[in-house]
C-alpha cells in the first residue's frame, strides 16, 4: 500500500493545488492506495475502489473542525465527522457521522457548528432516521461531556446519543437522567479508630488499607506483603464514577402528616471508587454489589513499581486476620498466594 499525503497552507496555495478539496480552506489531504502504483499519475488514474481518500480541514487556530472521507459510506456516500469546541475550546459535544450524497472532498459547510454548538443539519437527518429516539425539540445525536467551573477542566458528566442518554439537569448531577457522573473527593479515615469503616454515629468512612513491600533477609530479589495500617486522611484523591444505571436514594422526614424535608442517603451501588496518590498511582479500586465493598489494592515497592495486587477476596482476608491478631505491629503477608495476591516479582501466585 503506498500513502501520498498532501498538505495545503495560505503561504503555497500557488506553489501546488489538488483538485476535488476547498481552496480557500487550510486542510490536509490523504489518500491510501490499495494497489501498488509505480507513479503520482498512475496512482491518479485508479478507480475510486482502489484507493482510499480523506481529508481534515482546519480553523484559523490550527484545530481540526471537520474530516471527510470519501465514498466511505455504505451506498458509498462521503461520510463527514464535524468537530464542536465551546468557548474555552474544549470538545464538549461529539456528532454522530453524516453521510453526504456528493462524492467530493469539499468542505460541508452546513455542516460546521453554530455559536451555541449546534449543527440543524446533522439533528435533521438523525430526527428523519430515528424519530422515537431523539427529542423532537432538543435533538442529541452526540455524545456530550459537561465539564466543571475550574482551570483543571475534570468532567463532571458524560451523555451518550439519544434521549434516554441525554443531559437532562446540567445544575444537578444527581439527577435521574442515565449519564454517567464524577465526582472528585478527598479519602476519608474513621476517626474513632480500629478496623471499621462506621463510626459509632453512623457515619461512613474509606479507611483505605496502607501496604509496604518489605525484603526479607536484605534480600531485595525476594518480596514480603506488609499490611501498615490506613492512609491518612486526605492523602489520596477519590474519584467516584456513577454509571447509567444509579439512582440517587433518599430518606423524608413528615410532620403533621407533611413531608417536612427530602435527605439525600450514602447510594454506593452502580458506583466505582478509585484512589491515588499524589504520584498518580492508582492504590485502590473499589467496587460494590448490594451495598458490599469489593476491593482491588495495588501495592508499590520503594521505586515505585506495581508489586502485588490484592483481589477483593484477598483484601478481606487481610482484614479479617489483622483484626483477630490486633494491629500493634507491622503483619507479614507473604503466604498470601493462589488466586488471592498477584505478585510481579515472580515470586508470587
């Protein structure tokens, strides 16, 4: 397969054209041959089944704001990708593809967005195709992602095409829409202390479990499993993801026959939590099944190399041993093997 990519800038517009793309567009022209050819005007005369053509056009800033590709289509239609930044010029929306009825590279340009992000092209021809599945009068045939007030640009939710999927409360992101939803906290640790992760108010905590690696007899091709107790608090950062299915759980208190006030409670199913340090190593990975912690510890060595990873059944043993034996010293966990603690040493189950 030979590949002839040619680029086109305002400073050479004279100096070399191609036919079949906009002019008077910054863009990047690539075409794929499917047969070997021998030279440029050989490779011109092949059928349009025997070579693969695309091209990427540009805005003023350099960005990519929408790719072509010709005949790609399943009646051989030009399928066209737009791409949508908002004003801090992050990609908030993605468009489904559209098929044009053209075969030409040119540049659609009502395909290209609106100021409020929009293309009324692309929502038309999905609405025509699909009209049970996109909201008559706010159309989503694209992905979106809502991203928070900061300069650190997390995201906040992530909606999928069609309504069911939809952002449906960007103000509230527990709402009942099924979009997938983040949330960025601090771990917390029980500050009465011990193995529990409730207090004696009924209060919930992380109490992330702290593992070392040790090398028993100086010996530092060989690797124990050392349990040091809990993380303190705030020293990992927590990321909660809420996926399409969770549903926000609440508590009323009346009065007078009067609900008096709505309580949002602790909703850990449809939830996964994921912890790292300030290195950006991932030290826990916590899932839930009816209400049930299901925990994944990732242990480090002293340089920072993944050495043993702890399913949920082995995190439970640790606990339930360290609990029986107290926690006054350092526990060694090295006979914790089979399919319980991966090592990556070598040395392990």
């Amino acid at each position: 397969m030979q590949r002839f990519i040619y680029s086109l800038g305002l400073f050479f517009m004279g100096l070399f054209l191609v036919a079949g793309q906009t002019q008077t567009e910054n863009y990047v022209r690539t075409t794929a041959y499917q047969l070997p050819v021998q030279s440029e005007t050989a490779a011109n005369d092949l059928p349009a089944d025997d070579k693969l053509e695309s091209i990427t056009y540009y805005d003023g800033l350099g960005r990519p704001m929408q790719s072509i590709s010709k005949q790609s289509g399943g009646q051989r239609q030009d399928i066209i990708m737009p791409v949508v930044y908002d004003g801090f010029g992050r990609e908030s929306k993605k468009y489904l593809p559209y098929a044009r009825e053209m075969n030409s590279l040119n540049i659609a340009y009502d395909i290209l967005p609106d100021q409020s992000g929009d293309i009324a092209t692309i929502n038309s021809f999905y609405l025509d195709k699909f009209p049970e599945d996109l909201d008559p009068i706010i159309p989503n045939p694209y992905s979106e992602t809502i991203f928070e007030d900061s300069p650190l640009n997390r995201v906040l939710e992530q909606a999928a095409p069609g309504d069911d999927w939809k952002n449906k409360l960007l103000s509230n992101i527990n709402s009942y829409d099924h979009t997938i939803k983040f949330v960025y906290e601090a771990n917390s640790l029980n500050p009465e202390g011990g193995f529990s992760d409730l207090d004696s108010d009924g209060n919930y905590y992380d109490n992330v479990k702290l593992y070392s690696v040790l090398h028993p007899n100086d010996n530092k091709e060989a690797t124990a499993l050392n349990f040091e107790g809990f993380y303190a608090e705030g020293e990992l950062i927590k990321t909660v993801t809420k996926d399409e299915n969770f549903v926000q759980q609440y508590t009323s208190s009346e009065g007078g026959g009067i609900i008096q006030a709505i309580t949002p409670i602790r909703t850990v199913d449809h939830t996964t939590e994921e912890f790292k340090d300030k290195q950006g190593r991932v030290i826990l990975k916590r899932t839930y099944n009816d209400g049930i912690a299901h925990d994944t510890q990732y242990v480090y060595d002293d340089f920072g190399n993944l050495t043993y990873v702890l399913s949920p059944k082995g995190s439970d043993l640790v606990l339930l041993e360290v609990s029986l034996i107290g926690n006054t010293t350092p526990f060694n966990y090295s006979d914790l093997r089979n399919s319980y603690l991966r090592s990556f040493n070598g040395s392990g189950g």
